[in-house]
C-alpha cells in the first residue's frame, strides 16, 4: 500500500463547522470577523504497513495550567452545546477560559510544537504533541492573534513557556482561549481539558517563561566555558572546598541570571567519590532551606531555574538536572525527564532524597 499523509488538521478539529466561517459576523456581530485560511500541516505518516511513525516525544517534567493564575473565568465547558454563533447543537471539544486580550499563553506541558497558525473558526491555532505519565498527547490552543504567536512547527516547548497571547479570532464573541485535549494524536478522541489538568495536578503560575523575542523557544542567553582547563579546580565560592572551573563557570551564570536563589557545591561524601566532592555538582534553593519541600515562588523560581538550564545545557556543559523525583540528561533527552530512582544513594520518597527541596546539576567531565 502506498503511503498515506494525513494532512487537514482543521477538519478533525473544528469538523463540518469550517463551512460556516462566513456567517461569523452575520450571526453574532460581536464576534471576530476575519475569515482565516484553514490550516493544512502535514506531521502524522502511515508506512506501507500501516503503522504510524513519528519523532519521540520525551515525558513532560510537569502539567502547568494554560493560562496565569487568577486572569481567567471558565465560560464554556467541554460537552454538548448551542454553539453561541452557528446555532448548531455539537460536540464542544474544549474549555474556554475568557481573559483579558495580551494575557499569556502557557503550554500545558512539555513537548513539541505540531503546527502553529491559521485555521478556520479557531482564528490561530497551536497544537503540541506531548507525552504525560507515559501517556501519548496533543494539547490545541486557539483565538489568538497571529502577531501573538512565538512558536513555530518543529520547537520544543517546556511547561509554563509563554507560546502566544489571548485574543479573538474566529469564531469568538469575545477574548478568551480555547483549550483542547486529545489522546493518542491531533486525531484522537477529545477529552474534557478540566478533570485531566485536576489529576495531573497542574500548577498555576503566577507568570509563564519568556519564549525568545520574535522568534521561537526559551531564550539562549548561556554562554560556553571559555578557559583552557575545564577540569582545573578553582576555590568554591559556596563552601571552603574546590570545584572545577566548569562547574564554577555554570554557577557564576545561574547565580547572574537568578541572584535570589543559594546555592552549595562542594561536600565531603562517604564511601565512593560522588560529583560534589569531586566539584562537579551544585545543589540550588529557591527561598525554602533543605529539607521543606519547595513550593509557591520557591517552586516557581525553581522551574524557571531548571527550565533555563535544561534549555542551555550543551551551551553550559551541563550533563544533567534532578529536580522534583525526575532526572534529565543531554545523552537521553530525547526521552525528556525520567524519574528519578535515587541511584543507589538517595532515597527517591524523601523530600531532599527525592530532590523536592533543591536542584542538582552535574557538569561534563
């Protein structure tokens, strides 16, 4: 069997509704009158057997909800309804959150950018393929401004990441974001957004992280070791021990870039020589002291912190990151964060063991 792409991301969306765009603004005159061209990206693929294929999606580190805490009212709910423009009584395949035009957009997890841009009575879509408990995903993100959106198809995002602002395009009576959920792929069943954010224990941030003005992604503004012996050790800045002056590079930055948060590098460990007596390792508090686990601000600012890290590693040098019972690592980050076993040492339940109170970054040797 020849192979078969599955383009048309509209229609398995917004179904027989996209016929009806043109009565937007006879219907309901408040609502937005552009008429968008639907969008049509290929990314799904079926080979000569029939099966699918597609690029891995690492496993979310989080689920954070998709809009800034207190900025949104929940307007409509998933299920059946009388479509507020057409009149149609259908199938409401997402939530809507009204909020101010320009309020943020978070992705609601980690994952990679499907497809971003116009598409029909969704004014401008996103959609991102995520993996959530071993769970395959995509999220869709509609009614914003074009000149709002800051991804593109092919970016990766992380929880929390600003990818777009509020607006009202298509088929809207007034500012506010469409959020869907559907398993499996763009083409799945959806599922009612509201119950899965509660189970996944989404968080709600005061304030997402910047993607890259006028462009796509995080920011990368790490820069690389520049010296002649990164293995050289240098005075610990943060005990009375040494660390190598990568590792002393990586914290000079991270403690520029977050001047608020303390970190501790080197520590006499017992038995085999672990990464921090060896100056490899730094652990990072966010306003909580060891042992408290981090939450409010201090959880925010840590994910910020790690988030800024796993972004820039290869640039920094850093091998990997543990931080609230998952582990990520530049040799595996196609499989995104990985949880943690504690590695022989620590106990992954506990608190510190499990890294709940601080992040931990080891550096390349």
């Amino acid at each position: 069997m020849s192979k078969v792409i599955i383009g048309g991301l509209v229609m398995l969306f917004l179904g027989p509704a996209a016929v009806l765009l043109s009565l937007t603004a006879i219907l309901n005159p408040a609502a937005e009158a552009s008429c968008l061209p639907a969008t049509s990206v290929n990314f799904t693929f079926f080979s000569d057997d029939d099966t699918t294929t597609a690029l891995p999606v690492g496993e979310s580190s989080r689920v954070v909800f998709p809009l800034p805490k207190g900025t949104w009212i929940q307007t409509s709910a998933f299920g059946m309804r009388r479509h507020p423009i057409t009149g149609v009584y259908k199938l409401h395949s997402g939530t809507d959150f009204a909020a101010p035009s320009g309020t943020p957009i978070l992705a609601a997890a980690d994952g990679r950018v499907a497809s971003a841009g116009p598409s029909a009575g969704y004014g401008n879509l996103i959609l991102i393929e995520h993996t959530v408990a071993g769970q395959r995903m995509d999220t869709g993100y509609a009614h914003m401004a074009a000149a709002s959106i800051m991804v593109k198809a092919g970016d990766r995002v992380t929880a929390g990441q600003q990818i777009a602002s509020v607006g009202a395009t298509g088929y809207a009576t007034g500012p506010h974001l469409h959020f869907e959920l559907r398993l499996g792929s763009a083409s799945g069943a959806p599922v009612d957004p509201a119950p899965w954010l509660a189970a996944q224990g989404a968080v709600d941030l005061t304030n997402g992280s910047p993607s890259k003005e006028g462009g796509c992604g995080p920011k990368g503004d790490a820069t690389s070791y520049d010296g002649t012996n990164p293995n050289g050790m240098v005075g610990d800045p943060t005990t009375d021990g040494k660390i190598t002056e990568r590792t002393a590079a990586v914290l000079a930055q991270v403690r520029q870039q977050f001047p608020s948060t303390a970190w501790s590098c080197y520590s006499p460990r017992p038995g085999q020589p672990s990464e921090h007596s060896l100056g490899r390792a730094c652990d990072g508090t966010f306003g909580n002291s060891i042992g408290t686990k981090a939450t409010g601000s201090a959880l925010d600012l840590g994910w910020k912190v790690t988030s800024w890290m796993k972004t820039n590693a290869k640039t920094l040098g850093v091998q990997y990151l543990i931080w609230q019972g998952k582990i990520w690592s530049v040799a595996r980050s196609a499989e995104g964060w990985r949880t943690y076993d504690g590695g022989g040492m620590h106990d992954p339940a506990a608190i510190t063991g499990g890294h709940y109170d601080h992040l931990h970054f080891t550096t390349v040797n």
